[in-house]
C-alpha cells in the first residue's frame, strides 16, 4: 500500500508541474525524476504510466516523456446535425420472431487495443514484435511480390497451392500410397476457401449456417469475438458448460434437443479462455451428438500453431475425422506470424461449401493475391519450421513464469489448469469481486487484463479474469504484470 501511495503522490506532484511544459515539450528523464524525487525507478515508470492513462503525457520509449496535445474541447468542433433519429432506425425491428440483433465489439476490443504507454499488456491475444517472424515476413512478401501474375485477380477460391498447403495441416497424411492429387486425409484442396483470417472465416461460417433469429451452441466461457459475430448476425448463442475435458457429450445433445439449434461452435484443442482439450472419448461421441441432430460443427482450431514445447503429440483436427461433412474447420496463420497477416482457410464439403463460397464472395470478392502469395513463401521457407520451435519453446518458458508468479504474488486467485498450449491463463476471482473495478485498478496500476465477463453468453457463474503471457515485450514483463496486479488486487479485493 505504500508503494501504491507514492505512485500517486508523484503522480500527483507531476500532474501539479505539467503547464511548466508547452504541449510536446519534454519531460525530465526518469533518471532525473529519481533522483529528484529520491523514488525508485518503478515508481517513476508508474507515476508516468498514470498520467499516460489520463491523456496527460506521452511516453515514447527510449526517448522520454512528453507533455500530450490538449484534446480540442467538444465546442471547438464543427457543429453537428441532429442524429437523433438514428436511435429510431437502428433499433427497429422489422420482423417480432427474429432475436434482435446487437452489435458489441467490447470484449473484443479490450484484447485489441494497444494499452497506453507504460501499461504492460497482458490481455492481448498476438505474438510481441520479438516473436513475430518480421524478417521471414519482410523476405517473403518481397518474393511474392515479384512472382508471375501475384498482382493479378486471384481465383476467387484462394490460390490453388495454399488451399493444397491447408488442406495438408487440416487433414493430414495423404491417402493412398502415391496420395490422390490434391487429397490430404479428409479433405482436399477443393474443400478449402482462404479467407481474410480467423475472425472473417467464423463470420461467414455463422451466417452460412444459420438463419437471423437461429439458435447457436456455444462453449461456456469462450471467445468474445464469436459471441459479437452470432450477435451481429441476429443469432442467439446458447450456452454449452466447457470443462477441462471439453464439452460433454450428454450435456450437448441435451442443448440441441432444448434449443433446436443446427450448429455448434467449439475449440477442442487449447480452448479459449479455460484452455480445454477434447478428451479422445468425447471427440466421437461430439461428432455423432451432432449427426444425430442433423446440425454442423464449426471447429475453431485457432491455437494448432499455439503448442508449448511440452505439450506432446497433438490430436488430429476433428474435421480429419469427419467424412460425412459435418465438421466446418477454421484455421488461421494470423495468431503465430503477425496480426495483419489476416490470411486464414475454411474447410467444408457438401452442399454448405457453396453457401461458404457464395457468402465470403458478397462480403470481400477474395483474398489480396499478394498476402496469399506471401503467405505461401512463409511457410514454405526453412524459417518458418524455426519459427515454430522458437515460439513453441517461449509460450513454454512464459507459461510457467506466470504460473509460478501467481502462485508466489496472488494465491487467492485460483488457477485449475495451466494448459500446453495457447497463450492465456483463466483465473476464478474470490466469490463477490468486481471484475469491472479490478480490471480498472490493474490499469492504473500499469496493467491491462481482460475480465471475464465478456467471455459468457449468458450469467457468469463466478467471476474470471483471463490473463495472456504471450503479448508481453520481454519475459520480466510477465512477472512485473502480476506484481502490478496484485497492487490492483490489495485494493479491491480489500478496499
């Protein structure tokens, strides 16, 4: 509490001298505030994290702090119409048997947005610019750039030799001693559409699959930004328990018998937020609880490139298993090179493939022929299996400097599971905590988190908070985030 005292006080002593400074003006360095201030340099960071926070100052790191513009006051601005009218037309609703539909991109954008200067990220979901392979993706995007026709109209499926490299990752070995062409396991490169990453291909899986108004069979928590997608598109998600063995299959056939709803989204492996891996007795039975109910499964499998260097051998995608086209399978290379290589894949057969292919074609036409082409030489080059390895061995090392610091800095936050894959951790919070004020807390005390909240459909049971180890610039950052937390904790849980 003391230390969280003296934050404040030279926050506050700081805040009193800012006029001293013209806008854009230079700050003392924090070498200077040290000694000036007899504080510690953490203390400084944080102090200056603080007035980041507020929009006072800017801090650039490696070059100092900065007085912030003034935000131009709202009389200032041009006059505005009168948009009154929009809260009308927004929320008509045409047709009383259709669930309204919601637009919320909350829960997404707290792991989006870049947290203010001098707040530690442990909410976000992307590898740091250390982990990223920009010299591998600089490489190839150049190759691609120069290859015959890359700046041409792609097929409006994708290029042909990433749908047969996805379809290899999706579906495994191939079949037969010399292999069919084009066939891998399961699938082909006809079953495949590239999309524009992850989050594009759930959208057109959740709007191929379901009328406005449907219900939707979802695992509870899970990902925000497939619940704002359903929502988005008028459909209703129905909440299915995830435990640390997945979903149980009595408890789903229960849900669709309840809610007749015809698809169900899930993530066997290293589910997010909880971590949870399928259990080999449940993966079949999943796959004829949903045959049996005439319904589809979207198989997010979001953290396949996410495995830690322990985590041993990995099951096979559900859609490798699934010859009768039940399985719709999402794979992305976005969440293991870089956030804006937004170059994903969609696998499916049977009539709905049409219906993918159609969808997408509305929304975007295709895939810029220059990320597919770029896409392709990355993981065709020796440097992208290194990638994998080097990644595979940090997630490692990251998640246990955050198991062990938990234990060590907040043992009254309970963790069940330490998952092997993936980049997050789900904490349940003492009974009666405000997620909301903790999370507010955190940040003042220099650390961004994610609530758990957003991560229901439906009431949460208990309160959660999600922290991520993978975003963090530098290891040390990981164990000085949960330092910070606990600062934020003793006033909450406390206060």
């Amino acid at each position: 509490m003391a230390e969280r005292s003296s934050v404040a006080d030279l926050a506050a002593s700081l805040r009193s001298e800012l006029d001293r400074y013209s806008p854009g003006g230079k700050l003392p360095s924090s070498r200077a505030l040290v000694e000036r201030f007899r504080a510690s340099p953490v203390t400084v960071s944080r102090a200056l994290a603080v007035l980041a926070a507020e929009g006072l100052v800017v801090t650039r790191p490696g070059i100092g702090a900065f007085r912030a513009e003034p935000r131009r006051p709202h009389d200032a601005l041009a006059p505005r119409g009168d948009t009154s009218w929009q809260e009308v037309a927004l929320s008509a609703d045409p047709s009383a048997d259709q669930a309204p539909r919601s637009v919320d991109a909350s829960g997404v954008t707290t792991t989006l947005d870049v947290p203010p200067p001098g707040v530690l990220e442990l909410n976000g979901g992307y590898l740091p610019p250390g982990l990223q392979p920009e010299k591998a993706l600089a490489a190839a995007l150049a190759r691609a750039g120069r290859r015959p026709g890359a700046w041409r109209r792609p097929p409006l499926e994708g290029v042909e030799e990433l749908r047969d490299w996805f379809a290899r990752e999706i579906g495994g070995p191939s079949v037969g001693s010399a292999g069919a062409a084009g066939r891998h396991g399961t699938v082909t490169a006809e079953d495949v559409l590239i999309t524009s990453g992850g989050q594009a291909a759930l959208t057109t899986a959740l709007r191929a699959l379901a009328p406005p108004g449907a219900p939707v069979l979802v695992e509870s928590p899970t990902y925000p930004g497939m619940l704002a997608a359903a929502r988005a598109s008028g459909l209703r998600p129905v909440p299915v328990p995830v435990e640390p063995a997945g979903v149980r299959p009595d408890l789903l056939a229960d849900a669709f018998r309840a809610s007749g709803a015809r698809v169900f989204v899930c993530q066997p492996l290293f589910q997010n937020p909880t971590g949870a891996v399928l259990a080999p007795d449940r993966r079949s039975e999943v796959l004829r609880v949903a045959r049996e109910a005439g319904a589809f499964i979207v198989e997010d499998d979001f953290a396949r490139h996410l495995a830690h260097e322990d985590a041993g051998a990995l099951p096979p995608a559900l859609r490798a298993e699934d010859p009768d086209g039940v399985v719709v399978h999402v794979r992305s290379l976005t969440k293991i090179t870089s956030p804006s290589l937004r170059v994903g894949a969609l696998a499916a057969s049977g009539p709905v493939l049409e219906r993918l292919r159609a969808i997408q074609i509305v929304d975007s036409f295709f895939v810029p022929r220059p990320l597919q082409e770029a896409a392709l030489e990355l993981v065709g080059a020796p440097a992208w299996s290194r990638h994998l390895r080097t990644v595979a061995a940090e997630l490692r090392t990251r998640r246990e400097l955050m198991v062990t610091a938990l234990a060590s800095e907040l043992p009254a936050l309970r963790l069940d599971h330490a998952p092997r894959g993936g980049y997050h951790l789900w904490l349940r919070l003492p009974d009666g905590t405000d997620e909301g004020a903790l999370s507010a807390a955190a940040l003042r005390a220099g650390v961004a988190v994610a609530p758990g909240r957003a991560y229901f459909a439906a009431e949460p049971p208990a309160p959660h908070l999600r922290l991520t180890f993978a975003p963090a610039a530098a290891e040390g950052d990981i164990v000085e985030g949960v330092r910070r937390l606990r600062t934020a904790c003793a006033e909450v849980l406390t206060g």
